[in-house]
C-alpha cells in the first residue's frame, strides 16, 4: 500500500510538471515542496510531508489526502477494537482458568497465580456414594463430594450452590434451597 502511495503521490507530481509546455520544465517552484519532502529520512515524516504537498498541489490531491486519513482512522479503530477483544478474550480465559483450578488438590499455576475464594455454580446431578456421602456433579464439570456424615435430602438438578473456602484450606457448599453449608472436598 505505501508503494501505491507513494506512487500517486509522484504520478501527481508528474502531473504538474506536465502541466506546463511539453519539453520544458515544470514552472519555478512546483516541484520544491516534493523535493522538500524527498530530504526526509524517516518514512513516517516524509509520507505526512508528502500527503501535505499533494493536498496543497490539487483539489484531487486534498481529496487523496482526506482519503488516506479516513482509511488510517479506520485503521486504529479496528485496531484497538481487536485489542479490547483480545484483552477481553484473555481475561475470560484467565477467568476459567481459575475457576477449574478452584479446589483441585495442590492447587494449579491457576490457582496460586490468582486465587478465588468463590464459585458459583448449579446442580448438575447428585447421588450417594458408596459410603453413604453426597456427591454432586456441577454444570461446569466439576465433582464435589460430601466430608461430613450429616444426612442430606435429594438436591435437584438446577440448584444454585455456592462453593467457598472455609477455614484450615477446606471448602462448604452452601445450598440456599436447604439453608445449608455442607463440607465438601473436589473429587474431579
């Protein structure tokens, strides 16, 4: 794109200099803001230099200049949209990230780098295992398992739960339904 730039930028030059007589030079002056522009070392200063000369040159000149300006606006803008949606994208990731780290034995690099003390979460399923302890599968994957003894009625699938940390590196389920906290331990 800078080469088609460029490009027009000397074809318009060329333009004004055929202007005058054909075999004679371009009138005194014409070509001095090119020219001027062309001693720029860095790319950026002298394309901007460019663009300005070709503006001052010809009404088609300006309308190559707004032109250019509009597309390199809309440029940054969809930039910096792609960036937020990746800044956005990452956070969610990290965000999941602990959420799956959140009670797993030993704790992840998810878990130590960012810790949650909460999780929020429904009932995906519930059954009693072998030793007579509640174990419930959650919507987000993750199995918990009853610690204690203490006799729990059937929780049915939808129930909200949430799941924090208790004292001593432990963690409770508490079930608004039932109006209890239940010590719990993550199975998977």
């Amino acid at each position: 794109m800078r080469k088609a730039v460029l490009g027009s930028l000397f074809a318009s030059a060329l333009v004004l200099a055929a202007q005058s007589a054909p075999g004679q030079r371009a009138p005194a002056g014409a070509l001095d803001p090119f020219l001027a522009c062309a001693r720029i070392p860095a790319d950026s200063e002298r394309l901007a230099c460019y663009d300005r000369a070709i503006a001052a040159a010809s009404a088609e000149g300006q309308r190559l200049a707004e032109e250019r300006a509009r597309e390199a606006e809309a440029a940054a803008k969809a930039r910096a949209e792609a960036e937020a949606r990746a800044a956005a994208e990452a956070a969610e990731r990290a965000k999941a990230a602990q959420v799956e780290g959140f009670g797993a034995r030993g704790g992840g690099p998810a878990e130590r780098e960012a810790r949650i003390d909460r999780l929020e979460a429904a009932v995906a399923e519930t059954f009693t295992d072998s030793q007579r302890k509640r174990v419930f599968l959650l919507d987000n994957g993750q199995m918990w398992r009853q610690t204690d003894g203490v006799f729990l009625p059937m929780v049915r699938p939808g129930t909200p739960v949430v799941i924090r940390r208790a004292a001593l590196g432990g963690f409770t389920l508490r079930i608004e339904s039932l109006n209890r906290n239940v010590p719990v331990v993550r199975v998977r």
